[in-house]
C-alpha cells in the first residue's frame, strides 16, 4: 500500500512524529539505566536523529509491512511468560555449575504445527516476524531457522519441554 496524499502525510506526520519522538526518548531512558544530564542529552539526540530520519526518508517509503491486531497476537504470552522462563533459565544454570544439568537440544518442528510461521494474506510477513520475534523473545529458546521452502521451524532449547 502506498502513502496517501503529500497534504495528508503533514498533518499525520506532524502528530505522529511527536509522539514518535517522546517513545523513542523515554524507551532511551528507561534502556539506560540512569538518569543524568549525559544520558538525557543522549536521549533528546538520539530520537532526533531517528525522529528526522523517520521524518525524511521512512515516511516516503509507503507501508510495506502491514501490521494487523492478529499479526501482535503472539507477544503477549511471550512477554507475559518472560519471568517464569527466566527463573527456569537461572534454575538450570544452577544446576549446571552444581554439575547435575546438560547443555540444550536442537529441535525440528512441522511450520504447519507452528502458527506464526505459515501466515496467509496481506500481514504474513509482519505475522512472520512477529511470531519469530516472540517464539525467540523466551531467554530458554530461540529459533535457528525457518526454512518455509522445506515447511521447518529449528529451535534451540535448554530443556526439550516439547514447545
């Protein structure tokens, strides 16, 4: 999909780069750990820089990548299961230095098991992304490859707990 009208990106962009400015300056700040005149200089640069480039160039491009409510469906167990799995992560580490766990296991899965990873439609390559971002977003697994050519999802794990 193309950008509408030149009149209609302005108004748009001019709200939206707003508020693209103050997320990109806040997510700095909350990344770097302190708040000192540095870091907040850093800040107010760093979402200039990007607000400009956003303003210059990504904003004249279209939309090439169609995000849809199901497309961000899969981060929200992701992220709601991010402390359990870090609490097993460090368990297993535990048992790893007391000498009583093993390394990890590479797994091949069906992609036609694994939702995100055969998306039809217009938001199949956001759905795609999204869906690998939030199956690698866990600290005790990642995926290795999605290879849609042969239908397969590999993932490492530390434990083979069958995700």
């Amino acid at each position: 999909m193309r950008a509408g009208p030149i009149s209609g990106i302005r108004r748009r962009s001019t709200r939206d780069g707003v508020a693209i400015w103050i997320a990109l300056a806040l997510t700095y700040m909350v990344f770097a750990g302190s708040v000192s005149v540095n870091e907040g200089m850093a800040a107010l640069g760093c979402a200039s820089l990007a607000t400009l480039w956003w303003w210059g160039v990504g904003r004249r491009g279209g939309i090439r990548f169609p995000l849809g409510g199901s497309s961000l469906r899969p981060l929200g167990p992701a992220i709601r299961d991010v402390p359990r799995q870090t609490a097993k992560v460090g368990i297993h580490l535990l048992k790893a230095v007391l000498g009583r766990a093993g390394g990890g296991a590479t797994r091949e899965r069906s992609a036609s098991e694994v939702s995100w990873a055969t998306p039809e439609g217009d938001t199949a390559p956001a759905t795609r992304a999204v869906g690998l971002l939030a199956a690698s977003l866990a600290p005790d697994s990642y995926v290795l490859t999605l290879d849609r050519e042969h239908g397969t999802v590999a993932m490492h794990a530390l434990e083979n707990d069958g995700r």
